[in-house]
C-alpha cells in the first residue's frame, strides 16, 4: 500500500534544494515569490545559487540539505530547484527513517526520476512529478501546467486531457502511475530502485537525446521487465531529439511504438509531460484511469 503524503494548506512551509545541478539564486528567488503568492512559505536552502563543477554543491552538502528538509517536521513539502545530473551519486546515503514516519511532497522530474522510483519501490510513498523551479518563471507562472503543480500540493484531483495521435492505442485502464525521464529509468535499471510496474500506468519523456540511444534504452526497459504486465503506457515530449550523420530512420515514438507492438495494454503519445512548457504535474504511485480513444485521451486521478 502507498502511503500519501498531507496535502498542504496555507501557511504551511516548503523547501526548495537543488540536488543535482546549479540553478541560479534569482530565478529560485523569483519561483519562490510565486510559490508565495499562493499562500505558502517558502525556505530557500543553501545549495540554490551555489555551483561546483556541474552540481549546485559537492555531494555532501547536497545531501545533507536534502536530509534536514526531509527531516525537518515544518517543512510540509520540498519543490526541487532543477534537474541535470546529481541525485544518484546522494540516493543510496538518503536516511528515510524519519521521512516514512511523516512524509511530505518532493515534487520535480528529469533527475529527480531516480527519487521517484526510490520512493515507490523502497519506500511505498507517492511523490508528484512536476516543473521544478526552473520552470516557474515570469511567461509560465499563471499557466495550467504550473497551476498544476499547486493543485495537486493541495489535493485537487488530477484530470488531464490530451489530443489523438496517430501511433495511439485504444483503451481503458487503472493502476498507479510510475516512471519519469527515460534516461533515468534505464540508469535504475536493475537496481533496488528499479519499480514494480506490473499493474502500473509507466509514463516516460526525454530530452536531447540520440535516437539510436531511445532505442537502446526501450531495449534496456524491455528486457529488464518494465514492460510486462504493464497497465498502460503514457509517452510525453522527446524534445531537442538529436540524430548521428547517419540518420537512425526511426522518430522517438516510431521505436517507442515498435518496441511496445507486441504488448495489449493502451498506449498514448505526446501526453503533456517532459521537458517543455506543458508539463502536468502527475501524482506518482497514486492510482490513475487512463482512456485512450480516437478522440483524445484523459488520464484522471481515482478516489
């Protein structure tokens, strides 16, 4: 059984930690100022503003920022600063004692995927999937994507609807929704963080990345047994797709959907979630209907 962390109320404090790669302290100032105007408090940690090499901080400052905030019983939820690279080198000296005794929200994607499935998978605690604060900016701050985000902190049932596509699979199905950035998922793969997808809805997106590697990495998950027993799966943006002088012949969702053919469960593709402005914020390990029909597609939170 997952545990759900509290929905928040106003008033109530959230943290913002970067850890895994540097954000700049004016565009966390500004996300927070937002995350304000909706009733919160927010606490801005030490590693915002702070690089060293490609992370915000060396590993041991990132996590021990990342365990006092987890830890501290104040702090209702922590909305990452950004992704990059960084979480997997701190996720194994994570001390969750304390965190499963009172969880809290941790919210953002790309990197963080590798938290997300730890915290399903060893901890048995949703988490919500979302734009981080690198995304909250002056253009996206009143947007349904970044609104979604404080819905779902506060407890508004998830609905989210997508347009057909071409390479969509027709049907209706439930479980939990898991997964994350693709790249990620292959990097867990085969470790204790790898999560149980029998049942669940897998969602997955990418950015920048080879074809060939989208290839490679759906093979990875396929012989791994991400896709067995799978309840649904949901494709959002492959954005900034790069290609080797000889061209793979293949779109990101081409080998996604050849890779899958073999399988029955519904399939949509392009859903609004990944890299890119229209990025829901999707509950992790909370129970999802997903309908795919030729008109569109709605994946809507169960209670």
């Amino acid at each position: 059984m997952i545990k759900i962390p509290p929905y928040l109320k106003k008033g109530d404090l959230i943290g913002i930690t970067c850890p895994s790669s540097k954000m700049e302290l004016h565009a966390a100032e500004y996300a927070a100022s937002v995350i304000e105007s909706w009733g919160f408090r927010v606490h801005v940690g030490i590693t915002v503003g702070t690089s060293f090499h490609n992370f915000s901080a060396p590993d041991e400052l990132r996590l021990e920022e990342l365990q006092d905030m987890m830890d501290d019983r104040e702090i209702k939820a922590i909305i990452f600063g950004r992704g990059g690279y960084g979480m997997i080198c701190i996720l194994d000296r994570i001390d969750f004692s304390r965190f499963r005794r009172h969880p809290k929200w941790l919210c953002g994607y790309s990197d963080i995927t590798a938290l997300h499935t730890h915290l399903q998978q060893t901890q048995r605690i949703a988490s919500i999937h979302s734009t981080m604060c690198s995304g909250i900016t002056m253009a996206t701050r009143n947007n349904e994507y970044v609104q979604s985000l404080r819905d779902a902190l506060t407890g508004k049932r998830s609905r989210y609807a997508a347009g057909p596509h071409a390479l969509n699979r027709m049907g209706k199905t439930s479980g939990m929704l898991v997964g994350g950035n693709l790249s990620l998922l292959a990097n867990v793969s085969g470790s204790k963080s790898q999560v149980n997808t029998k049942g669940k809805i897998l969602v997955m997106e990418d950015v920048g990345e080879y074809r060939y590697n989208v290839d490679r990495m759906m093979y990875n998950l396929k012989r791994a047994g991400w896709l067995d027993g799978l309840a649904g799966l949901v494709v959002g943006s492959f954005t900034e797709e790069r290609e080797t002088e000889t061209p793979f012949g293949q779109t990101e969702f081409e080998i996604i959907e050849n890779l899958v053919q073999e399988y029955d469960f519904p399939v949509c593709y392009n859903f609004p979630v990944g890299h890119q402005e229209q990025n829901y914020a999707l509950k992790m390990g909370v129970e999802h209907e997903l309908k795919v029909t030729p008109r569109g597609v709605s994946l809507v939170e169960v209670r």
